[in-house]
C-alpha cells in the first residue's frame, strides 16, 4: 500500500493562481515604487542644482532647507534599491529577498515621513519658515543702507519674487529708510501687488517660492509611502505562502 502524505495542500491564498497574481502584484508595485522613488531622487536634483535657489539659500544662510532634500533623495534611492529586492524577491519567491524587501520598506517609510515632515515643516507657509524668514529678512533691511551685501539680496529678492520688504513697504518706512526700487514693478510702477493676496512681502512671496519645490518632493514621499504599505501586504501574503510551502515539504518527509 503506498505511502499516505498529510493533508496539508495550499488553500485561500495558496492557490496557483493567487500565487501568481502575488507575484504580478508584487511586480507591479515594485516597478511603480522605483518609478517614485526615481522622480524623488529627480525632483532632489532639481531643487538642489537650481542655481538662483542655491545662491539665495547660501545667501540668506538657510542651509538648514538642505536636510529635509537630502534625507528624501536618501529615501529615494533605498526605494529603487528596495524595488529591485521586490521584484526578484517575488519572481523567485525567495524568503530572505522577501524579508529584506519588507526591512527596506520600513527604513524607506521612516525616511520618507521624516523628510516630508521637515519639507512641510520648513518650506510652507504658515510654517516654521516663516518666523525664520521674518527675523533674516528684519536683519538685512536694518543693515541695507551700510551693508552692500543686504543690500545686494534684499533687492535679487525684491525683483525677482516681487516682493518688498519682510511684509511691505511700510517696514522700510518704519525704520527710515527710503524704499528701494526693487519693490516697485518695473511695468506699473507700483509696488508689488498680487490679486487676491494684496501687497506682496518677501517672507509671503519667497515662501510661495519654495512651496513650489517642497511641495512636489513632500508629497511623491507621502504618496509613496501610502502606496508602500499595499506592497508590505502583499510581500507578507507570499512569505505566508513559502511557510505553508516548507510545512508541506517538510510534512512529506516525517
């Protein structure tokens, strides 16, 4: 009579065709994860080769913008790293690479929250950069009559943002100063207004400026990181089925 094996055959999600669609799954988001993570790694670039941004950030002595880019285009690497570890992980369905996957989701998800929480937190209005901005900005108007150096950033910033002032013209009256022309359109001769804002200050309008790179970067790491824990899902579903698959093997031999 021939040998009887245990009863211990896939069910649910270990099927032959859940399996596959597993590892479809997996592909899948994994191919999307680099892609993200690619794009951070480019929008990084972009904000940190942006010339002019490069030279106001020396300038006004805001290196500390700098953090919050470098950790997400950290974050972006580790993903197209952690992608690669996916999808091989899925076509071999290969329990250490499906582990070491799941690890770099977590450093990556890590990664990407606390870089999007300091772009957030330094680079929106309303934020932290503004009361920073505020005070930096006070300080080069108070030396911009015997400062060339002030006087030279307050009036790049003025003219190029279209701004005066920390917010207004009035912060030059008010410490007796003449306002320069840098806060003065060149086409109307007025100074700087924006519809459905008003008068426009360089604390208002350079954080407008850089809510434009923080922006993008802060939420392709937040979508990312949304969209990552749909793949930690899937990767446990197929480290569940290589376990079903070892007892089974390991259930023929007893």
């Amino acid at each position: 009579m021939g040998r009887q094996y245990p009863d211990v055959g896939y069910s649910g999600v270990g099927t032959a065709a859940n399996r596959k669609c597993l590892v479809s799954t997996m592909i899948i988001f994994n191919i999307v994860y680099a892609v993200l993570g690619a794009a951070m790694v480019a929008l990084g670039f972009w904000i940190t080769l942006d010339t002019d941004f490069k030279g106001w950030v020396k300038d006004l002595e805001m290196e500390h913008f700098w953090v919050g880019v470098y950790i997400l285009m950290v974050a972006g690497c580790l993903v197209m790293l952690q992608a690669f570890f996916g999808v091989c992980g899925a076509c071999q369905e290969n329990y250490r690479l499906l582990v070491t996957f799941v690890g770099l989701v977590v450093v990556c998800f890590i990664l990407e929250l606390a870089g999007a929480g300091y772009m957030l937190a330094n680079g929106m209005r309303h934020s932290k950069i503004e009361d920073w901005l505020t005070n930096r900005f006070y300080h080069l108007i108070d030396s911009y009559n015997y400062d060339e150096k002030s006087a030279r950033i307050m009036n790049i910033i003025q003219e190029w943002v279209g701004c005066c002032g920390v917010y207004g013209t009035l912060d030059y009256v008010k410490w007796n100063k003449v306002i320069p022309y840098s806060c003065y359109n060149p086409v109307t001769g007025n100074a700087w207004y924006m519809d459905n804002y008003g008068h426009v200050g360089c604390v208002g309008g350079f954080t407008m400026y850089l809510e434009n790179m923080a922006g993008w970067i802060a939420a392709v790491a937040l979508f990312l990181a949304f969209f990552q824990m749909f793949g930690v899902l899937t990767a446990c579903c197929m480290l569940q089925v290589r376990r079903r698959g070892d007892a089974r093997d390991d259930g023929y031999y007893r």
